[in-house]
C-alpha cells in the first residue's frame, strides 16, 4: 500500500505533508512563492511528461511529492486495546 507526500524543503529545513492542502494550510501562498493550483498544475504537467515531480518556487522553497510504501495489515483493527 502507498500513500502521497509532499516533502517540503527550504534552506534551513523540511517538512512532510499528507497533500498540497495540507500544506497550504500551514504555510501561504505568498511564503512558498505559488499558490495551491499552480503547485497542482506543475504535479499534473511533469507526471504527464514523465519527469520527477520536483518544483522549485519563486521563493527558494523545494516542494516534491512522492509515496510513502505502508506494510499491509492482516484485516486487524488499528485499535486492540481491550475494555
């Protein structure tokens, strides 16, 4: 099983979020240099060419998505604690 992440890197750090609105809801348009439908809009067009998906900012910032590859349960509940 694998789910999305987009890595967020900057000169002094990173950060890893669950989707590009996650992200923006902790960091704005005006911080990472492009707002969420131009981040989405590059995704879409660098998948299609078939390069990594990598974009750069106006402002220095490295936003990249990828997947994160999960082992698979075996039908088990996430909660076992007993009552």
């Amino acid at each position: 099983m694998a789910r999305n992440v987009i890595y967020l890197e900057w000169k002094d750090g990173f950060e890893f979020f669950g989707s590009p609105a996650s992200l923006y809801s902790k960091h704005t348009d005006t911080e990472l240099g492009m707002n969420i439908h131009t981040l989405n809009n590059a995704f879409y067009s660098l998948r299609k060419e078939g390069k990594p998906l990598q974009v750069v900012t106006k402002t220095d910032y490295t936003i990249r998505k990828g997947e994160i590859f999960m082992k698979e349960t075996e039908g088990k509940t996430k909660n076992t604690m007993s009552k």
